[in-house]
C-alpha cells in the first residue's frame, strides 16, 4: 500500500517579494508619525506658503507661484520618505529582522528589493497629494504635460536620497541616527532653495549642497532653470548640466560613503 504525500506549493520569488512590499507599504502608511512627516507636514507648508500667500497667483514661468511653491513641498517630502524608509531598511537588517523574514522564503536580495519598492511607493505618496492639493488651490502649468513632468522628476530625484539615509544607518547603526539624518535633511532642504528663495552668498553655498540639484530639476519644466531670488538685479539661471552634476556627485559620495561604512561593519 503506498500513500501520497502531498505537498504545498511553494510560492513564487515574485509573489513573496511583491507581498512582503504590498506589506510593508500597508504597515509604513499606517505608522502616524512617518506620514505625518512625509506627507501632513509637506501639505500643510504648501497651503500655508503656496495657497494662503496672496500672491500665490502670480505668474512664474510655466506656471505660477504656488506652482513653485507645490514642487518645493513636494521634493521634499519625497526625499524625506525614501531616507526615511532606506535608514530603517538598514537597522531592521543589522537587528536580524531580515534572518526572521528569511523563514517565510524571503532571500537577502528579495528583502532589500520589497524595501525598494516601498521606499518609491511611499515617496510617490507626497508627490501626488501635494500635486492634487496644488490642482484644487490654484497652482497651475501652462501645459499638462509638464504636471506629469515635473513629478516624475521629482521622484526620481527622490533616490539618490536612500542612500543618503542608508549611508546614516550603516555609519552610526542607531535608530537615533536615522532620526538625526532626517533631521539633517530639514536644514539641507532649506539649503536646496525649498522654504524660501536664497539669494547672495547663500545662494552660491546652495548651488553645492545636495537638494538643490534636485529642486532644480524637478523645477525645469516649470522654469527651465531660472533662479527666483529675493535680490533685485539681473536674473539668473542654473544651466541643465550643472543641476545633472550636483545630482549625480551627490549620488557617487552617498553610494562611497556607504560602501565604505559597509566595509567597516564587516571588517568589526
């Protein structure tokens, strides 16, 4: 007599991946003070500096004032979530989160894609409540396409900031870290021209720091490079090439940093 032993099937790489992230952006969401920082905060800056503002309807490039204001708010939340959700990637690792994972057939690699997607997912999260409040209060382009422009831009220059939170996890290994980098990246925010328009030395600083790249470049569609300045004088504009270098040098020092702080933690 023989008997069959039947077996579950087992689940797709895919399939956990996609679980685990569909997961893990449920669990993020729901956590008050992340969504609070990544997504309230920002909003409520942009009524409060883009909408309430009486001039909010002047004309600026493409768009108009509170157009401007819209994407600040809207970068920012993004580099927010993705330094955010990297920096916490890292602790949960060195913690043994992802060993207790790997028992439900979730490999190192699938770990750290999952958290790729919910760093993305999350970050598209600010960027397109902030571009619908902006569309019900009167921010507005010239053209449609340059809604969908300048988001996409924005989230993609939202990237370059996981390693930046990542590089704070690796180097310091505390939870207190990831929260200090947050931190840190409110004052590199108003170094990228976020909260206010800089103007003189702090303006010519701002050019180096790592947000302004991005702020830049998410603005283009809307100025194609022109700089608002509260200085009266001649008006000045950041070239294509130079926004493309501050973002990818930054990217190349986040990325060492991180290699370098990986190393180290190995070598201990």
């Amino acid at each position: 007599m023989t008997t069959a032993v039947s077996a579950r099937p087992r689940k797709s790489a895919l399939r956990i991946v996609t679980g685990f992230a569909a997961w893990e952006f449920l669990r993020n969401v729901r956590m008050v003070e992340s969504t609070f920082f990544i997504i309230v905060l920002p909003t409520v800056l942009y009524l409060m500096f883009g909408t309430l503002a009486s001039f909010g309807d002047g004309p600026v490039g493409y768009g108009n004032v509170s157009t401007y204001n819209m994407t600040a708010m809207a970068v920012y939340g993004a580099t927010m979530a993705t330094s955010v959700i990297a920096g916490s990637a890292a602790l949960e690792r060195q913690q043994g989160w992802g060993r207790q994972l790997g028992l439900t057939g979730l490999t190192g690699a699938g770990y750290m894609t999952g958290k790729v997607f919910v760093a993305i997912g999350i970050a598209a999260l600010p960027i397109a409540v902030i571009f619908a409040v902006g569309a019900l209060t009167g921010a507005t382009f010239t053209d449609p396409w340059r809604w969908l422009a300048s988001g996409g831009i924005a989230l993609l220059g939202a990237v370059p900031f996981a390693l930046y939170g990542l590089a704070a996890a690796l180097l310091f290994r505390s939870e207190a870290a990831v929260s200090a980098a947050s931190g840190i990246l409110v004052v590199l925010a108003f170094f990228g021209n976020l909260f206010m328009p800089l103007s003189g030395t702090m303006l010519d600083i701002a050019r180096f720091t790592p947000i302004y790249g991005v702020a830049g470049l998410t603005r283009w569609p809307q100025l194609e490079g022109m700089v608002i300045s509260m200085e009266s004088g001649a008006p000045q504009s950041d070239p294509l090439w130079m926004l493309l270098a501050n973002v990818g040098a930054w990217t190349l020092i986040f990325a060492a940093i991180c290699l370098l702080a990986s190393r180290r933690s190995t070598r201990r």
